[in-house]
C-alpha cells in the first residue's frame, strides 16, 4: 500500500534557520513541500515492516518518523490495505518557505484539512489545530530576565512540537520555555515580541500567535534645571525644574528634604510625571504642616521606572531665610552628657589644626568665623566633617551699637561668603561679637533667620593666649552637660584641643556640634 504523508518540515527537529521575509498571514494557506512515501505493510503480524521509502522535494532533508509509525501503526490495525492520497500538496518553489509552518489556519477554520480522504481514513478526524496559551509575558516593563511557557493542547491529537521566534528575525525553534534575558548591561532593552505556534500529530497547525515581553534595565535618566526662588523671605512652595528622560513612560516621583546637618525634614511619595521638563513645587514645612525651621535644606528626587528602575538625584539647595522669632541660648539643657565646643574669629592655621585634631578623636564643634575669614577650602572642609557653621557678622561690631537694619547686615553679609564657597549657610546660628546684645539685636537676628543667638556659659578666655595648659583646665574644671564652650581659632587654643578633648571623654562627655547638642534636647 502506499501512504503518502503531508509537509516534510513538520519533521524538523533542529531550530529552524531563520526566516527572511514577514511571517505567514494568519489564517492563510501557506504554500508547502511535499514528501511521498510508501509504505509497504505485510498482513502476517508477526513480520510487521514498513519500508519507508521518501521521494523528497529539494526543499525537504530530514524526516521525523514518529509521525510517521504511528499512521503505520494504525494502518496496520486495521484489516487489509488501503491507500490513502493525500490532499494537493503543493511544492513550494521557495526554500525560504520550506522553514514555515506548513499549513497555517485561521483559529477554528478546519477548511482545507490536511488530508483529503476518499475513503476510510485511517487517522483520526481531527481536522482543528492546536490551541497554545503563552504564561509569563504581560503589558508590564520588567528589569529581570522574563520566562515564558508555551502550553499547547488539543481536543483530539496529541501535539507533536511547538516553535516559537523572539522577534521579527529571530530563529524558529523548538520549546516550550522562553527567557528573555535582562543583562546589566541595557543590552536586552526593548519590546520583544515572541511568536509562536503548535502543530498536533493530525499535522493541524496553529495560527502563529504572539506575546510581547518588554525588558527595561536602565533608571530613568535626569538633570537638573533650576530651583526658585533659592532664598526664601517667607513660607512658600519651591519650584524645582528638572528634565527626566524614560522611554517606558511615566515615572513614579518621590522626593525627601533635609537640612543642611542631614536631619530629615519633610518627604512625599507617590508622584508621578512624564518624562520631559518638568517641575516640582516643595512645601517647606513638616509633616504636622509647621513651616520648616530657618536654615539651609536640600531636595532629593527619587525616580521609579515602570520596571522598578530607581534613580536618586542629587540634592538641590534652598535657603530658607524666612523671618523667625529668635531665641538666645548660653547652654542648652536636657542633652545628656554633651557639649558644644565652638571657635569665633578667624586664623586659617588654627582652624585647619583644630579640623585635624576633632577629627582624629571623631569629635564634632561649631565655628563662628567672621565673614572676611571664611576661606573656600576650610568652609567646605568643616561642614564635610560633621561640624557645623554660624555667622559672627563680618566687622566684629559690637551689635548694641548697631540699628535694626545694621544687625541684620552684619548677618546677610557674612552669610553670602559661605553660600559661595561651600554651598552652605551660618542660619540659623549667629553670635553676637562680645555676646554684646539687646532687644533690637534678638529682633533683627530673627528677621533674617538667624533665630538661635548662641552665646556661652563656659568662657577660657583663651584670646588672652594664657596656654594651652590653662585654656584645657579651665574648660574642663567648667564643663557641664549641655555647656557650650567659646573659644577662639587661635594657636594656643588649637594646641589645647587635644587635651580638652581627652579630658572630657574622660569624664564622660560628647563633644558635639550645636545641632547635634539641639537635636539630643529635642529641638529640630
Ligand atoms: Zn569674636
């Protein structure tokens, strides 16, 4: 008998090559090769042979048998012989065609079933295609590699192989498991769509399908535009300006302020913006809506990608100056067993020394100096280490002697110094030159920002140069929990700050800058 079978590359076993060209219409006739064979089928069961003789097209090189035994197998169930044409197959003139699914039906069109018979048939009459349901890829961006499953079934067939080709000119292969890689590198960005098929042992074969699996691994990419205003005089939003760039769309927007000590001060989350320039408007006040404390703070923006890529800016600046009422401070009480050391007037000597010496014993103090003395490399140096600044005007006048609008002049003016040097600023710390003050000073101060006017309660009186010696006992014979020590950027002082501060770990004291002494009271 001679049973001639249909397509010869429902057979592939290897990855078929690529495909040159669009993939088939869904729902057309797709040209194919055919194959004839013969099968020779003896009754006498216990010498059952198939010879299988192919007469292939050129397009056709190897042959799956499986397919194959079992219509040998079932014609040889049955009693006597039959012969069973195939339908029309069409040799394909082109072999690029021969890597295509043979026969491709639209979904549930059963037109143009792959076998015409006449008479009996021995297959089964499935004439429908497979059905395969892709899991794994969704409409989602994702930043880790992505697995996808092929899952074929069939109402009445068993289903031979599924082929699958991510992207338009990828390689047909074999599988049902799919990954999607998502190296670090960005290499894999992008939509990639994955098509895909079944084809069943009736040689049914599906409409070609697809999935689209998108693949980001790079964080939205940012810049900075500008912030206004950057000097606050009143409690009002600060609008930040800034351009983001992501090809997914959308991004989450989140931002956190602290001030210029790190302390955080106000956050807010679940924004979202798309990309291009944007802006940002910053309430600057806390949480219970208080408006913030004056002084320096900085924004941070955190950007979330649709696939979970994050990036964090740098912070961007604003000052807020805003009037406040001022408050004047000789020791701060309730910090536990801290003190603030704190150093007026200028030497840049000196005030590298002692930046050298509080780092070595991981200890922390404010410095006072005078505007002229601010010098660009020590500012940032000192604010870098954990230490904090505050204003002690620019003439050293006594403030007393000064008008309202000459206080507030001595502040503004040597605060301009620090901003450019190093970004950062004295508010809201300043100390009267002499600890020289009356109403009109604390007034002024506030008006400006400047509302914590920190004098001393322990005084070495290391200007009058009595020696290291002197000036590190009579700290330390004064020193209490929450003191705050005046001393001066001076040789003899500089050369005192070792011993001052092995004296008071001794004792068990903390040498803290003015915010963290605040801080641990429970300031802001
Ligand atoms: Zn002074």
């Amino acid at each position: 008998m001679r049973v001639t079978t249909g397509p010869a590359e429902r057979g592939r076993i290897r990855p078929v090559r690529a495909v040159p060209g669009p993939l088939p219409a869904i729902g057309r006739r797709h040209p194919r090769i055919g194959v004839e064979l013969t099968i020779r089928i003896w009754s006498d069961p216990s010498r059952p042979e198939a010879r299988l003789a192919p007469r292939t097209t050129p397009g056709s090189r190897v042959l799956s048998r499986l397919p194959l035994i079992i219509v040998a197998a079932i014609a040889f169930a049955l009693p006597g012989a039959y012969s069973v044409p195939t339908s029309a197959l069409t040799a394909s003139a082109s072999p690029a065609a021969s890597t295509l699914a043979p026969k491709v039906y639209a979904g549930g069109d059963v037109a143009g079933a792959h076998v015409g018979s006449p008479s009996p048939s021995p297959l089964p009459g499935d004439t429908t295609p497979p059905v395969t349901v892709a899991s794994g890829a969704d409409a989602r961006w994702h930043r880790t590699a992505v697995t996808v499953h092929l899952a074929a079934s069939d109402a009445t067939s068993a289903i031979a192989y599924t082929l699958y080709m991510v992207g338009a000119d990828g390689v047909w292969t074999k599988g049902t498991r799919i990954v999607v890689p998502a190296p670090k590198d960005h290499a894999n960005d992008g939509q990639h769509v994955i098509s895909f098929y079944s084809v069943d042992v009736a040689r049914n074969v599906e409409a070609v399908k697809t999935v689209t699996v998108k693949i980001d691994t790079t964080p939205p990419g940012f810049r900075w535009r500008d912030v206004s205003p950057t000097v606050l005089h009143r409690v009002e939003p600060v609008r930040f300006r800034f351009t983001v760039w992501e090809p997914s769309g959308t991004v989450r927007l989140a931002w956190r302020a602290t001030d210029q000590y790190g302390y955080f001060s106000a956050r807010r989350g679940g924004l979202e913006r798309e990309p291009g320039t944007r802006d940002l408007q910053v309430a600057p006040r806390y949480k219970n809506h208080q408006p913030f404390k004056p002084g320096l703070y900085r924004v941070r923006l955190t950007f979330t990608d649709q696939a979970g890529n994050v990036t964090v800016t740098k912070p961007r600046a604003f000052r807020n100056y805003r009037p406040a009422q001022a408050r004047v401070f000789r020791r701060v009480s309730g910090a536990g067993r801290r003190v603030a050391l704190t150093f007026d007037d200028g030497g840049v000597g000196p005030w590298a020394r002692i930046l050298r010496t509080l780092r070595a014993y991981k200890a922390h103090a404010t410095f006072f100096p005078l505007g002229l003395w601010v010098d660009r490399r020590l500012a940032r140096r000192t604010v870098a280490d954990g230490n904090a600044i505050g204003s002690h005007g620019w003439t050293h006048t006594a403030m007393t002697r000064q008008s309202y609008a000459g206080v507030r002049n001595e502040w503004l003016r040597s605060e301009a110094p620090w901003w450019t040097a190093a970004g950062v600023s004295p508010v809201p710390y300043c100390r009267p030159p002499y600890g020289d003050y009356n109403r009109t000073t604390v007034a002024a101060s506030g008006s400006a920002g400047f509302a914590r006017v920190v004098l001393w309660d322990v005084d070495p009186q290391d200007w009058r140069e009595p020696g290291s010696g002197a000036i590190a006992s009579r700290v330390l014979s004064h020193v209490h929990s929450g003191a705050i020590v005046c001393m001066h950027l001076r040789p003899q002082t500089a050369a005192a700050l070792p011993a001052i501060l092995r004296g008071l770990r001794a004792r068990g004291y903390k040498a803290v800058s003015l915010p963290e002494l605040f801080r641990a009271a429970g300031y802001r």
